[in-house]
C-alpha cells in the first residue's frame, strides 16, 4: 500500500540558518570558543528540510554529521560566517541559531605565541560584526522572515525583549542557557517564541521539549505564517 506523501509546506522556500559556535583564533594553535553543540540549529536545518524548504547550514566547528539533504558550509569564525550568509542570500527565512562570539583579539599573532622570559601577554578584544543585526537591517536583500535566538542566563524574557528590540529582527526564540539547565551541549531545550503583536510584544512559553521537537514546532510556525501570507 501506498503511503500517504508527507506535508511539505516549505517547499520552494529557501531557509538559511546558522549553527555551533565560532571559533576565534588568538595564534596559530589557540582560539576564543563557547559551549555551543549546534544541535539545535542542526534540529532546525532537518526539520526544515523535512518539509520540502532548500536548506542552506553556516555552521561554526561541531561534531554534528551534517544534516541529509542540506547545503551545509563549514565555517571557523564570525566573520566567515557573515560572509558565508551573504553567499546565501537571497533567502525567504534566516535563523540565526549560532553562538556567535562576541569579541575576537585585535592582533591574531602569525606564529605560536611563545611564553619565553616575557611577560604574559595580554589579549585585547576586538568586536565581532553582529551577523542577525547586519542582516536584519538589509534593504531589498532582507530575507522576508528574520529569526533570532536570545541565549540568557538571567532575566530571560527581559533580556530577550530588550534584545528583540535592537536586533531589528522579527522573532525572537528566548532560551535560559544557564549551565544548570544543561541546554549547552544537551538535548533539551525550554523556549518561549517573541513575536510582535498589534499591542507590543507577545511571549509564547513552550514546555520543555527534545531539541528536534523544539525544531518541529518552530518550523510549523514558520510554515503557518509564510503561507498564510500567501492567501
Ligand atoms: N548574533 C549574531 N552575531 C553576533 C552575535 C550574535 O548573529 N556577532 C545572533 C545570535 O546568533 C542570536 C542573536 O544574535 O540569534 C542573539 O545572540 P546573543 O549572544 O544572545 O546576543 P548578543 O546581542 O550578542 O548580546 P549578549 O551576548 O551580550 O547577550
Ligand atoms: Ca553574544
């Protein structure tokens, strides 16, 4: 017996998302990194691709396997992966799913820094392009749809409303990653969906789910709302 075909609502659209961490380089053989897995980005680049969306995955160094059936582009620091987003675009959806490193050092030494009879050598921080934000402020290569994520260890809704407000994107997915959640580098993940609504801002609290359920609800959301904007 024949199955029934599966749903594919996201069929024609193409979704960029990034994922992991970047990494940093100080010197040859040492780097600036976070705890960021990428699995929650890589939930969302399958669970995408699942229902029928060209998928195209920046993801920063992790030890994923890259999803099946996605374009996925390695990348090590935020800068590439600025440019590895641009690469992409146009896009109908970007989800900005990446730790992205704040800061990078200023001066990234050309060969192994040596500790020698000098003094410790002090690492000046310089700041990372903001990827969500440059994007988000893009004129006719906006991609219709904009997606942040806001990683919180304290005060999360208002942090995320606070960060939702100067990113000048159009959702926001708030997450408390606290290490006693254990959502760095777990596989569950406690989300609330910032949206705008006709009176402010409008906070949907989802119960704590499985990363790749969490990825299955937010694409849903995507498709409800790219096509209802069809009819
Ligand atoms: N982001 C990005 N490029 C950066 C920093 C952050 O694209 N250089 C994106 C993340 O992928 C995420 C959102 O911006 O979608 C928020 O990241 P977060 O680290 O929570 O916020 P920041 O604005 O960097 O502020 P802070 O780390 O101080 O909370
Ligand atoms: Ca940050």
């Amino acid at each position: 017996m024949l199955k029934p075909p599966v749903p594919r609502p996201l069929a024609g659209r193409r979704v960029l998302i990034t994922a992991g961490p970047t990494h940093e380089p100080i010197d040859p053989v040492r780097y600036i990194a976070n705890r960021s897995s990428g699995k929650q980005g890589f939930a969302i680049a399958a669970a995408a691709q699942a229902v029928g969306a060209d998928v195209r995955l920046i993801a920063g160094p992790v030890e994923l396997a890259d999803p099946k059936g996605v374009s996925v582009t390695h990348v090590e620091s935020a800068r590439q992966m600025l440019e590895a987003v641009e690469a992409e675009l146009p896009a109908d959806v970007a989800i900005f799913a990446a730790a992205v490193a704040d800061w990078r050092v200023a001066h990234e030494g050309g060969q192994k820094l040596k500790k020698t009879g000098k003094a410790i050598p002090p690492l000046q921080l310089t700041e990372n392009p903001d990827i969500l934000a440059t994007i988000s402020k893009l004129g006719e290569k906006r991609p219709g749809l904009v997606i942040g994520f806001a990683a919180e260890t304290e005060h999360l809704i208002d942090n995320a409303k606070a960060k939702f407000a100067r990113k000048g994107c159009d959702w926001i997915v708030a997450n408390d990653v606290s290490p006693a959640t254990g959502v760095m580098g777990g596989d569950r993940n406690t989300v609330h969906l910032l949206t705008k609504g006709a009176d402010g801002v409008h906070v949907a609290s989802w119960p704590i789910m499985t990363k790749d359920e969490v990825a299955t609800a937010l694409v849903a959301e995507i498709a409800k709302k790219l096509n209802k904007e069809l009819t």
